[in-house]
C-alpha cells in the first residue's frame, strides 16, 4: 500500500524496476487515463463551459459577451421560460406518479408462478426495446384523430378526442406515453427487488396464517425499500430530461402546452441561436437534477446503516 | 432492519384448514393474475401491431370506418417506396457504424477504468471514482451547448467521430465493471503475476473472459441507447448521407407525413435491429436494465 500511494505515474514509468507496486499503481493509471481523458473533455470541460457561457450573451457568430446576471434575471420574468417550468413540473409529476404503483403491481405479478411466463414477460418489456423515434412517431399516427385510440374509446361512446392538436390534451397524451414506456423498465428492476427477498420471510408468514396482502404489506413493501426509492428517484430524473418525443410529435405545441424544460433549451440554442440564455436555463435544469441525486446519495447512504 | 419484527408482526389469523377453500382463492388469484397480465400484454403490444398492420395497409384503407385491423389487400409496396424515397441503406449503416463504435469503445474503456478501480491501490484512487461517478448527474440536456461549441472547434460537425467519440465511456459502464471485477478473487490476479504474465496479459486473458455477463449486458445497454440516440445527431449532423436512422425517420415524418403506410414501414425497419438484439440476447437485455438500478 505505502510504497503505491507514494508512487508518481512519471516517476513509476521511468523506474519501473523499482517494485511491483510501483509498477502495478502505474498500470492503475494507465488504463484509466482513457476513461478520464473522454469524461474530461467531453462532460467536465462542458458542464464548466454551460456555467462560464450561462453569463454572457453569444450568438455563434459574434464573440461572446459578458452580461453578469441578465440571462438569469431575463428568465425569472419571461413567461415562456416559466411556462416551460411548470409543464415540465406538470410532465414529472403526473407521468411518474403512475409509474410507481404499476410497475410494483407487474412486478409482483411475475413475481408467482403463471402460464408462460418468459413469454409474457418478454412481451410486456417491449415497450422498453421500441427506439424512442419510432415510438413517438407510431404513437402520433395512433392519436390521429380518425386514429386507433379513438376508435377504441369510441366503442365506449367516448367522442373523439384531438390528442395532439388540443392544448388541452397534447401534454396529456405526451404523459400517456412516457407511462408506458417506463413501466416495463421499472417493472424490471422491480423484479429483481423482489426477487432478492428470501423465501423463508413468505414461508414463515404462510404458517402464522398471513394471507398474501398481508405478506405483501409486511414483508414485501418494507423490504423493497430501498428499491422503491431508487425507482422513485430514477423514473424523477428520466422524466426531467424528456424531450425527444415532444419534440417529434408537437415541437413543443400546440400553445407551448408541450414545450417541456430541455426541449425549450434545445430551441433556445439551435433554433434561436441565444447560446447563453440557453445556457443559463440549463442551469435550472442542472440544479434539479443535482437536488435529486442528492436525495438519492442521501437515502443510499441511511439504507447502509 | 426490523425483518423479523415485520414478519412478527403479521397478524395472527386463524389457520386456514379447508384445502378446498385454498384452492378455490389460489385459483381464483390465478385467473385474476392472468387477466391483468394479459392486459398489459395488449397495452405493450398494440403500438407494435399497429405499426406493422399500417405498414401494410394501402394508404386508401389507412383511416377507414370501421377500422381495418387485418390489412386487405396486403400492401408491400410501402416498404420499396419508403426505401427507395430515401437513402436508407446509408442511414442504417451510419447507424450500425456509430453504434457498433459506441459498444467497443464502452467495453474497452469501462472494463479497463472498472478494473484499475477494483484490482489497483493508488494515490487518488477514492477519488476519481467518485469524478467519474459523478459524470452520471451531467446529462446531455444540461451540457449540450457547450458539447455542440467543443465538436465545433475540433471540427467534428458532420462527422463519425463526432457521433462516436463524445460517448466512447461514460459513468455507470465505469460503476458496472467495476463491481463485477469486485467479486474476481486477487489470488487469481497474483498467481499470473507470479508466473509471470504481463500486466495487459492478465487483463486480456483473465480479467475480460471472468467479466463475460457483464461485458454482454453493458455491450446490449450500451448499443441499444446508441442505436436510440436522437438529439445528439439532430444537433451536430445536417449533411444528408451521415443522417442516423432515428433522424431519418423524424425528417422522413415531416417531410412525408401523411405517407403513412410508408412512415410505419420505414418505423418497423428502424425497430429490427432493436428486436434481433432482444429476442438473441434477451437475458443480456433485462440484466443491463436491471444493473440501472444498482447501488452500492
């Protein structure tokens, strides 16, 4: 230990003959050079750079110009930027709420014994296999107004709905899809939750003549801790950064109505050309996200204890 | 953790004795399940049938009343004229291209970090962990401006290398292989050493064939994210022939957007490959989703 903590990478290259803890702590650090040099480049020297670039306004083709807080205080008070906020508050909250319960439910229903149960398995996670594009492209053509989804809600005697045309409905629908396509994913996780619980528990609980909710309440749900606040934590994050698919499918209409956080950082940068004000917005974005892997780290570290 | 207080506390109700009665409840639990499975089984799968039954319906027959669930006449032409309306073969074999580089460059370098954190004491160690962990909290949303001003000043724009090599590694590959190599015992690791084998011998020849189901569940995660990749190449790709195929769809649907027997055949061409990887290595699939949810 003491001779490798002591050891430079140079001076370990250059006595390699010195000893073989030198050596090794040398190929240490050889072989994760790559991996650092990648992330270095291309994800610490960025998030620096969005944090410098969010002070000034730059357009690509004039030089960039340091503005202090303008970007920040223009924000506060731009309705467009505030209305982004809240449908991406909007977005979170309600496509992941859904979630929770329903991948916990699939989960625990693969979780006993059934007929084919691979097979069914395999079906219910390909939402998670369908490429994001092809999704958001199915599921406009699906929301056609002469579409699949309103026939089927026609046999209910629901009239049509104009999904994506409406501002009234388009966020909805936009939520609707994030729900299935983030259900099998979790149900997966889930699953593997589940299956780490030890049988005797159920066993034991069986022969003091609990029934399966009360196993379920009492023995699943505390000992799943730690995976459902992992899935909550995740599914938040996931759902903050969501953009490619109301971009392809309303670009953030109609109304702004879908017009989520990153997908108005993205406009603001590549349509706009306002590369600090762009900026400055993802800092809001980087915040939140930073809150919630916190939150995460936080309750990883009190589940160690 | 109060395990066994929990399975203490369950409430004491009297012992079901009737077999018949735990039969019945059993049985009946059974249909229930079957039935909810089955329902999500629907829900998962229609977008899939309908995608394909439009990709063979005549665009004629496309919104009839009543809705046509079994095409009639079968219409295959949409998939020559979808192919054909565009370069595809060349969006597909960008998309092979910058996925497949993506993969090995993961592999490569994941295993390599993953093995240098796990088997190798030295100053820093703790960390640089804990900085490449940490890559995980800056997605791309956050640092896509900048990244775009980078890949433009090292005039990648329009390039492979630009698709590829901004994401050759990143954190959780890194967090994956290093919990795998984990669990390898050193002794193995010495006794090469002692006989003699090279450092890059041991990773070569020991390491990477004991980190097999780990390599294979991050390589399928890791292709299938890169074969989804949508914004990136939106924002640094505007040459024709170096389009991937999901920025070849979402231009296919605004520029043809009422074809759409071809847009769903174009749609189920793009979903292929996803599926050739999931029904081969369906195993590898679930595992590389599973490890999202790990923890320390």
């Amino acid at each position: 230990m003491s001779s490798a903590v002591r050891a430079e990478p140079l001076t370990a290259r250059r006595r390699l003959h010195i000893g073989l803890g030198v050596k090794q702590a040398a190929f240490g650090y050889a072989i994760l050079f790559p991996t650092l040099a990648v992330l270095a480049v291309f994800r610490f020297v960025p998030m620096l750079q969005a944090f410098v670039i969010s002070f000034t306004k730059y357009d690509l083709i004039h030089p960039p110009q340091f503005v202090g807080f303008a970007n920040f205080v223009d924000l506060v008070r731009d309705p467009l930027f505030l209305n982004s906020m809240r449908v991406s508050l909007t977005y979170v909250v309600f496509s992941v709420l859904p979630v929770w319960p329903l991948s916990l439910a699939l989960a625990v229903l693969f979780n006993r014994s059934l007929l084919v149960k691979n097979l069914l398995r395999s079906a219910v996670f390909m939402p998670v296999v369908m490429p994001a594009v092809v999704m958001a492209v199915v599921w406009t053509f699906m929301y056609h107004q002469d579409g699949v989804i309103n026939t089927v809600l026609g046999w209910a005697g629901i009239d049509p709905v104009p999904w994506l045309r409406s501002s009234s409905t388009a966020l909805w629908a936009v939520i609707l899809i994030g729900i299935w396509r983030a259900t099998p994913y979790y149900m997966v996780i889930f699953l593997a939750g589940l299956q780490a619980i030890p049988a005797q528990y159920y066993e034991a609980a069986e022969i003091d003549g609990a029934g399966k909710w009360t196993s379920f309440w009492y023995i699943t749900l505390p000992l799943l801790r730690p995976t459902t606040l992992l899935v909550m934590v995740m599914t938040v994050i996931v759902a903050m950064k969501v953009f490619a698919v109301p971009l392809i499918m309303t670009g953030g209409g109609p109304a702004d109505s879908t017009r989520v956080l990153p997908l108005f950082i993205y406009q603001t940068a590549f349509e706009f050309f306002d590369m600090g004000r762009a900026a400055a917005m993802s800092m809001f974005l980087f915040a939140a996200v930073i809150l919630f892997t916190v939150a995460q780290i936080r309750i990883f570290t009190r589940g160690e204890d | 953790m109060g395990n066994a207080g929990a399975v203490a506390a369950t409430p004491r109700t009297p012992k079901r004795t009737a077999a018949f009665a735990l039969w019945t409840t059993r049985r009946r639990g059974g249909i229930l399940a079957h039935g909810l499975v089955l329902a999500a089984v629907l829900i998962s799968l229609l977008p899939y049938y309908w995608m394909v039954s439009s990709s063979l319906k005549t665009i004629a027959n496309m919104f009839v009343i009543p809705i046509q669930w079994i095409p009639d006449p079968v219409n295959w032409r949409s998939y020559i004229l979808a192919w054909n309306a565009q370069d595809f073969g060349r969006y597909f074999l960008n998309s092979g291209v910058v996925a497949v580089g993506i993969t090995l460059g993961n592999l490569l370098l994941a295993s390599l970090a993953g093995y240098s954190l796990a088997k190798f004491r030295y100053l820093g160690r703790g960390v640089l962990f804990i900085l490449i962990l940490s890559t995980m909290m800056l997605p791309l949303e956050v640092t896509m401006v900048p990244l775009f001003l980078i890949i433009k000043r090292l005039d990648w724009v329009n390039s492979y290398q630009g698709l590829i090599v901004p994401f050759l590694v990143d954190g959780f590959g890194v967090f994956l292989m290093r919990q795998y190599i984990l669990a390898i015992p050193k002794d193995l690791i010495d006794s090469a050493r002692i006989d003699g084998a090279s450092e890059f011998r041991i990773y070569w020849q020991i390491v990477l064939p004991l980190c097999r189901p780990a390599l294979v569940a991050l390589g399928v995660f890791t292709f299938r994210e890169a074969w989804d990749m949508y914004i990136w190449p939106l924002i640094i790709i505007s040459k024709d022939s170096l389009r991937t195929v999901p920025l070849a769809i979402s231009l296919f649907m605004s520029s043809y957007g009422t074809a759409w027997d071809q847009l769903m055949a174009i749609a189920t061409l793009g979903t292929i490959p996803m599926i050739l990887l999931f029904f081969f290595l369906q195993r590898a699939f679930i595992q590389g989703v599973a490890a999202t949810g790990l923890k320390e």
